[in-house]
C-alpha cells in the first residue's frame, strides 16, 4: 500500500518519488514576488544539472507563508521559468497543499523521542534573548522541556514541537561548490519543527517535501548553507526511525551551494544595478530568453573560454563543481551584448512575430512586410526595444511626422533635391542596385556627395536621421508609398 510519501505532484500524471530513477534536483520558490535574476539562475543550474545526468528536474511552490504569497507571483515565476524554458519535468509541488504530510512527520518525531514538546511562551524567549545580548553571547534555544517527563506537561497550555539537535560532535557537509564545511552541533539550537497552531514551519516542511518527491541533490543560494545543517538533524532523526510507519529512505541528499549574485560594484544587487524579474528582462528591456539564458550561465560557471554557449552544449558541458566559489558580478552591459548576439541570429519570422506586438499588432500583409525588413532591421538593433523603433517608418501614416533633427535637414534647398530625386527615381526598375546607380549619377551631376543626396531623403521616408541603408528603405516601402513620401516634402518648399 502506498504511503503518505509516495506520491507529491498535484494532478494526474505524477509520478512516485521511487519511479524516479537517478539525479533529481528541485527548484523551490516562495511566491512572494516575481521571479528575480538569482532565482532564475538557480533554476537554470539545477534544470541543466538535471539535464546532465539524465535525471529530473522539479518545480516546488514554497507558499506556505499565507499573508504574502500570491497567486499572480505564482503566476509570474511560471510564466519567467516557461519563458526561460526552465518549466519543470512534471506537475509542481504546492507546499501549503502538503501540511498535513509535514505534521505527521512531525509526530513520528514527537513520538520517537527525536522531537519534544516546549511550553516556552514568547514572552519567556525574549526575555533570555535579551539576556544573551545584554551580556554579548551567543543566544541559543535551552528549553528545559527537552526531556521533561510527560506528566509536568501543563494541562491547556499551548506548546509547539522542537527538533532535538545533537549537542556534541560535529556535522560535515561535502558541499559540490564550496566543499567541505563543517559546523558544530551545539551551534545548532533545537528549533521548531510545529507550530502551537498545528502548522509546519518552513524548516520541516522543506525537509519532508524533499524526501517525499526524491530529490537527490539540493542546489540553491549559499544563504543555505546554514539551513542544510539545521535540515540534517530532521533527516538523520527520521533514519533512525526508518521503516515505521512505511518510512524509507532517508538519505543525505547531495548539497551545492551557489555564490549569490552581486553588482558590478561588489555590493549585494539590486535594482540600482539592473536586477529585475525576469519578466522585466523580456517585456520592459525587450530581451530574447536565449540571450538570458546564456548569460545566467555564464554568471559563476564557465567553460574555457566559451561564451556563445547553446542550451545543447550548455547540457553536454555544465557540472557543478566548475561553479565558482565566488560571488558572481552582474553586468547589464554584457547581458546587452549577448542579446544583440541573439537578435542578429534569431529567424526573420519570429522576430517579426515578437516586434509586432510592440508596434500595435499587424495584420497578415504587415508581418510579412517587417519579417521582410527584420534581415536589415537587426543588424542595428540590441534588442526588441531597438527593433520596433527601427520598424516604425514602415508603417507611418502620411504626412510623415518628422523628429526634429530630419526638420532641420529639409531646407528648401533639399525639399528642392527632393522633387529632382524623385523625377530620377521615378524612371528607374526598382531594385537597390538601380536607385542606387541613379542617384550616384544625379550627385556626381551636382557635384555633390552621395550623402547630401541620401540625408534629406531618409528624413523624408522615415521621418528620422537613423535608417537601413537608404536604398534598402525604397525597396521595402515600394515605389508608390517611396514616391508619394518624398512628394509631401518636396510639396513643402517655398
């Protein structure tokens, strides 16, 4: 008969934490927010540690904190790991859903002796807090109800469930990035595992959901690294116990703590140094998740000199201990150029389809018109941002409303230009080549360099100083929309 611990995915479709064969790492966030860059990192290594080892990758909701977790925070940290490609092999976990699970982990340990019940009220606690720093020591948790008799349990009185935490001896972590540390047991306070009101804490609640769902390997931030030893004592407390009740297999899970990410300035990142959620990446920055993707990777890991990394050779590549021990130092500049990197190499099609949007929506005649500009539109452009800007001209309403520096170039001298220009181009087969060879004539004609030719020009066809090629923009707006913007201008001399 299956136990309370086999199976942990909400839905159909989940799978037993036994028939999950292999490495299995978990990506666990409290959605309390949206999915910021360091998370999504953490994502990323353990979906390509996964992905390395032929295992599986799984996604935990830790929203056991009521009051703040939401459900569009929910929503966001799907849609930035989906956008990253990073959504997890099965359905995810939701910790809250779990609690009942957690609490009866809880009582095993209660009943086993590993566990005890404290009636230490909140008042109690401060007090010897306040001792503690008054006299500058350490405060550590001394309730004299570790093994207190059960009949001086005070009858109606609330109490809560604390873990007994070894106080001799010491604990080693054989951490993947940091290597071994080590800690001393009595550093380590006997803390609450259950709540007066019944309810797991996060500490509990995380040990049990990743025994429960088989993950074999934790990699998460190095703002861990003291809760892996705290979460140790609920694990070898429950495999001393293993084989009641249908528990087994509580093993040590492998541990790999990731440096947090800074500034480029050393101090711990923020928005001042262009950390944002991930969904600001993509919808504010007009970033491609590839280019997001690459980047993250390269923040703390490497590979020789590789820098261009695709998600095949990112798989085939990536193992843990290659990851710094070091904080790694976010660039935003850097992250700016990868993306450039990505446009430059994205498919027409799909640019067009992602520019589009940004340009109020196309009908089919309109996409097809900016996927055919996209090979001499991205050449430009950074990133999406930069890409529609770019586009706009194609799909400017007469009279062009021109930006100050192209009024400034339309002098009635060049709105004369103009009108030649256009009789020139008029007679002329309509291919970049053709414009191109008519209007060298027409300067050499006057004497005149190309560009004093291509400038008023351009302002007149797009309305800006900043283009494609001037003859790449003929062929795309086509010889009567080409023709009929310069003849506005042109109209305008006195």
């Amino acid at each position: 008969m299956a136990s309370a611990s086999d199976t942990v995915s909400a839905g159909s479709g989940a799978r037993t934490a036994a028939e999950r064969k292999g490495v299995v790492t978990r990506f666990a966030p409290s959605p309390t927010g949206y999915l910021h860059i360091g998370g999504a990192r953490t994502a990323l290594f353990n979906w390509l540690f996964a992905r390395h080892h032929g295992g599986t990758y799984l996604l935990r909701i830790e929203d056991t904190d009521r009051a703040r977790s939401t459900e569009p925070a929910i929503a966001a940290i799907f849609d930035g790991l989906n956008w990253l490609g990073l959504g997890g092999d099965e359905e995810p976990v939701f910790q809250f859903a779990r609690s009942d699970r957690h609490a009866e982990v809880a009582h095993k340990l209660l009943a086993a002796g590993h566990a005890y019940r404290c009636y230490l009220s909140q008042e109690e606690l401060a007090a010897r807090r306040a001792a503690a720093q008054a006299e500058r020591r350490p405060f550590r948790i001394e309730s004299e109800w570790r093994d207190a008799d059960p009949a001086t349990w005070p009858e109606g009185q609330p109490w809560v469930v604390r873990i007994k935490a070894p106080r001799d001896g010491a604990t080693t972590i054989d951490d993947l990035v940091q290597g071994p540390i080590t800690v001393q047991n009595a550093e380590i306070d006997d803390y609450v595992i259950l709540r007066s009101d019944g309810t797991p804490t996060y500490m509990l609640a995380v040990v049990v959901d990743d025994h429960d769902m088989g993950v074999t390997h934790v990699i998460r931030g190095d703002d861990h690294i003291n809760n892996a030893f705290r979460q140790l004592v609920i694990i070898r407390a429950m495999q001393a116990i293993e084989g009641e009740d249908g528990e087994a297999g509580w093993e040590d899970p492998a541990y790999a703590h990731i440096p947090l990410i800074h500034g480029a300035d050393g101090a711990k990142l923020s928005k001042r140094h262009g950390a944002l959620g991930v969904d600001a990446y993509r919808d504010e920055l007009g970033l491609l998740p590839e280019a997001v993707f690459n980047y993250l990777l390269r923040l703390g890991w490497g590979h020789g000199d590789a820098e261009i990394i695709s998600r095949e050779q990112a798989v085939e590549w990536f193992e843990i201990g290659d990851v710094g021990k070091g904080a790694a130092r976010f660039d935003l500049k850097k992250l700016l150029n990868f993306n450039g990197h990505y446009i430059r190499e994205a498919e027409d099609a799909r640019l067009a389809g992602l520019v589009a949007d940004r340009l109020g929506g196309l009908d089919g005649t309109g996409l097809a018109l900016l996927a055919k500009a996209m090979p001499v539109l991205k050449v430009r452009a950074a990133d999406l941002l930069e890409l529609a800007a770019g586009a706009r001209f194609l799909f400017a309403q007469r009279p062009l409303a021109l930006d100050e520096k192209a009024a400034g170039l339309l002098t009635d001298e060049a709105r004369a230009l103009l009108g030649a220009m256009a009789e020139r181009l008029a007679a002329e087969e309509w291919a970049a080549e053709a414009l191109e060879a008519a209007l060298k004539a027409m300067a050499e004609e006057r004497g005149l360099g190309l560009g004093k030719l291509a400038q008023p020009l351009r302002a007149a066809l797009t309305g800006t100083t900043t283009s494609p090629g001037i003859f790449d923009v003929l062929v795309l707006l086509g010889r009567d929309e080409s023709l009929a913007r310069i003849a506005d201008q042109a109209a305008m001399a006195a």
